[in-house]
C-alpha cells in the first residue's frame, strides 16, 4: 500500500537540508522522490542489512518495521497511516504510534507538518538500546505451554 | 504429555504479524513447527522448519482470499498438525477455523499493533480458539482475550 504522504515529506526534508544519505522503500507510491535514493521494494534480507547500517529509521507505524528497528537498537521515526486518506483499512496505527510512543520507544511524527521537524531531532538521537530477539519469557512459557500440554489451559 | 513431538502449523501473513512469529519460534523447540505464510523470501529464515506458501489476500479481495483458504486447507489436510498458532491475519483466521474442524488445538495471539482493541479476525476467531491473547493487558478481561506477556 503507498504512503506518499511520508515518502514526499521524507524527500523534501532530504533536499531542503541537502541530505543525500537517505534511502527510501517506496513501495507503489505515485510521488517520485527527486533528492533521495529509493527502490520500490527490497528483499526482507537486504531490509534488515540496511535499517542495520542506518544511522535512524523513518517508517510507517507498522509492527515489522518497529519491532525490527528496536531489535537492531536504531532509533526509529513513525508516522501512522490513516485510515480516513485510505492509506490502511482504519486508524490504528495512530493508536500504535501514541501508545509506543508513550512507551518511550519510538518517536513519532503525527502528520506529515510535524515530520520535518522530527526529522532534525532524529539525527541527533543516539543509538538505543536493543531489544532481545524474542518474545517476553511470559509469552513464550505461555505458548510453550499451550502446545506441550505444560500447563492447564484456563 | 504426547508420546511423540507435536506437530505445529504456525501461520502468519507479511510483515509485523511475521516479526512477531519469529519472536515466539523459541517456545517451538522440541515440536515439529511447519511455517505458512505468504512471502517466499522468509524461508531463509526458518532453517529446517517445514515452510509452505498460500496466496496473500485481505479481507478486501474475495476470490484471493478463497484462494488462500483452499491452500490451507490442502496444508491442513496433508499435514493434520496436533495445534495450529497464529499471529494473525487471514490466513491464521483460516488455518484455526478449519484446523479446529480437523480436530487440531489452536492458539490465536494478537498482533501487538492492535492497541485499542483486538483486531477483527481476533474477535471473530475468539469462539473458536483454544487460546486467544491479546499483547496489552488493558484489553483482556474475562469474557475476553488473555494477556500472557507480548512480543517485546
């Protein structure tokens, strides 16, 4: 699904600051960035080997781009689709970006007036720290003991 | 306890619900784990686990999504997994209603993304799962989803 709205926003900070060290999976976004390296989509590898190599990360306020950018410990950005500009089916990725946010996690841009700005603040931010590649001991016991028998369902 | 490795079909479509698969596989060790899910370039990522692949589809696009239910019922049919877990979307719908026909456990653990309330396959697939988690904590309750710990 396009998000143009964060692919223009994301170039024409690139070029007003004449960044050209950004690179952008655009998806089928209509908007052609002019100042930024991009490539429509990339390979789940070759994602991770670039957020990997990324100084920050810009995204939308999908679950696989958060999750992945916490576990390599690279500050991330998001900003939520809409569901209202049929950028997804509704809006819960504002609900995502706010409660990760307020989790202290991400950083997040609501619209895409409020992305420049965050953009700046973003490249001072230093690297996070990682998170473990699994899931919580809670959740993992709890699916362990659902499929061994370990426990007594409730 | 079973007598032999249980037989786990773990199912998830692209991107977030995948991620948060993969970060639950530890807790598969010592089960015979088959993958489904919708991307060919995620069999690097699963070793010697089985890997099968069904079409992607939303609940927007009909005649992709019968696609994708008659695959997974063929994977069921062959595989006749002992439970079936999912982190959502679609195809975990369907690889739990049609896994439950067949007589296999299931466990539906909804995406961290669904902050508010449980997704729409969750709350359509509670009745029929074994197990429904949510990732929040304010959002189980006792008519509701559990909450046993999240993905992070």
């Amino acid at each position: 699904m396009p998000f143009d709205r964060l692919v223009r926003g994301v170039d024409g900070w690139a070029g007003a600051n004449g960044r050209s060290d950004v690179f952008a999976q655009i998806g089928d976004a209509e908007y052609v960035p002019r100042h930024i390296e991009h490539a429509g989509k990339i390979g789940p590898g070759e994602f991770r080997s670039r957020m990997a190599e990324a100084d920050a990360v810009v995204a939308h306020a999908g679950m696989g781009s958060i999750l992945t950018a916490l576990e390599l410990g690279v500050p991330i950005l998001v900003m939520p689709r809409l569901g209202r500009l049929k950028e997804t089916r509704n809006d819960h990725q504002v609900a995502t970006a706010e409660r990760f946010k307020a989790m202290g996690r991400i950083e997040v841009a609501m619209d895409e007036t409020e992305l420049p700005e965050a953009l700046d603040r973003l490249t001072d931010l230093r690297r996070a720290d990682t998170i473990s590649a699994q899931a919580s001991p809670e959740l993992l016991d709890a699916v362990r003991g659902f499929i061994f028998g370990a426990r007594t369902p409730r | 306890m079973s007598r032999r490795r249980p037989k786990i079909l773990a199912v998830a479509s692209g991107g977030g619900h995948w991620v948060q698969l993969r970060r639950i596989a530890p807790a598969f060790e010592g089960a015979e784990v088959i993958y489904v899910t919708v991307e060919p370039s995620y069999r690097a990522q699963v070793g010697d686990a089985g890997f099968r692949l069904v079409v992607d589809a939303t609940r927007w696009n009909k005649l992709r999504l019968v696609r994708m239910l008659l695959q997974i019922a063929w994977i069921l049919l062959r595989e006749r997994p002992d439970a079936v877990v999912s982190t959502g979307a679609a195809p975990g719908f369907f690889a739990i209603r049609l896994g439950k026909l067949l007589g296999a456990r299931a466990m539906w653990i909804d995406s961290i993304a669904n902050v508010e309330r449980l997704s729409m396959s969750g709350q359509k697939i509670m009745r029929h799962a074994d197990r429904c988690l949510t990732q929040w904590e304010h959002l189980a309750g006792d008519s509701g989803p559990d909450y046993e710990g999240a993905v992070l």
